[in-house]
C-alpha cells in the first residue's frame, strides 16, 4: 500500500474570510459568467458557514474563559473578606 499524503495544512480564518471577500467583490461586479458565478456563489456559502462555525467556537471558548475569570476573581474577593 502506498504511503498517504499528507494533509494539505488548514487555511486560516483570515485566509479563508480575503477568499470570500473576493468571491464576494466579484460577484456585485456583475461582469462573471453564470456558471462562474454559481461557483463563486457555491464556494462562498460553504465559505461562509465554516467561517461562521470557527467565530461561534471561538465565542464559546471567550464565554468560558470570562466564566472562568469571573470565578476566579469572585472566590478571591469572597476570600479576603
């Protein structure tokens, strides 16, 4: 069996939001073939969601850290008291 390929590395969020803003720019110029922008369009919405998915994580992640924060700082005020 032939060894795998390694996975090509992930795009970052910044990476892949340019990529959709330019899929966007072209797409309000209006000067793209149809079946090109139908896979301009299908490109940017499945670039959409996962952009979408990556900032709800990285909420979450901010909503406990804070939790966490909070915590910490509440049990060391109620210590000193």
């Amino acid at each position: 069996m032939p060894p795998r390929k390694p996975e090509p590395p992930a795009a970052s969020f910044e990476s892949e939001f340019e990529r959709l803003s330019t899929i966007v720019d072209r797409l309000e110029a209006g000067n793209v073939p149809l079946a090109e922008m139908l896979t301009l369009y299908e490109e940017a919405m499945t670039l959409s969601a996962k952009l979408k998915s990556v900032l709800t994580e990285a909420e979450l992640r901010v909503e406990k850290l804070a939790a966490v924060h909070e915590e910490m700082t509440t049990s060391d005020t109620s210590e000193m008291n």
